[in-house]
C-alpha cells in the first residue's frame, strides 16, 4: 500500500473543521501539533512592541495515496486556503515506507 503526508498549517480555531473535512472526505486520523508559529507575506501586527498573531497547528495525514488529492482539495476548501490569505496551506509530501 503506498501513503501519502498531508501537512496543513492552519488556524488554532479552524483546527476542528480541517480534521471533520478530512475525514469526511476519507481520512482516518490525524496528529496535531499544537502552537506552530509562521509569517507569511505581510509582517505580523505589532501593538506596543508586542507582536499581535493567531496561533497555529500543523495538522499531519498520513493517507492512502488514492485519497489524498481528494482530501487535500476538501481541507482547503473548508479552510478557505484560496479565499483568504494567511488562513492555512496544505502540502503533500511522499512517503516511501510506513509501518
């Protein structure tokens, strides 16, 4: 069986949604990593000298090959990844062996 790693980096309070997307478009679970931090195109806000960010989570899918083009598109969807910038990106990597 071959696997695929979605990798989704998305906002604390979308968390929950992403994971019910994923799995209703066939994924079977899930590993969160809470409080990632990132910067994107446009610097964070500063409010006296203190840097004013949304928290972030990496969200790890280990898939079935076939699902992951599937899954991918539905998280990004409900994330609104395309929509909104600064809202989360998703990416695919290959895995060669899983046990």
């Amino acid at each position: 069986m071959h696997f695929k790693l979605i990798v989704a980096f998305v906002e604390d309070n979308k968390t929950d949604e992403i994971m019910e997307a994923a799995r209703a478009a066939g994924a079977t679970g899930c590993t969160v990593i809470n409080n990632a931090r990132g910067e994107g195109l446009e610097e964070n806000k500063s409010f006296f000298g203190l840097t004013l960010s949304s928290q972030r989570d990496v969200v790890l899918l280990l898939v079935e090959e076939h699902l992951s083009r599937k899954i991918l598109e539905h998280i990004g969807s409900v994330g609104q990844f395309d929509e909104k910038p600064g809202t989360g990106i998703a990416v695919v990597i290959d895995v060669e062996d899983a046990i």
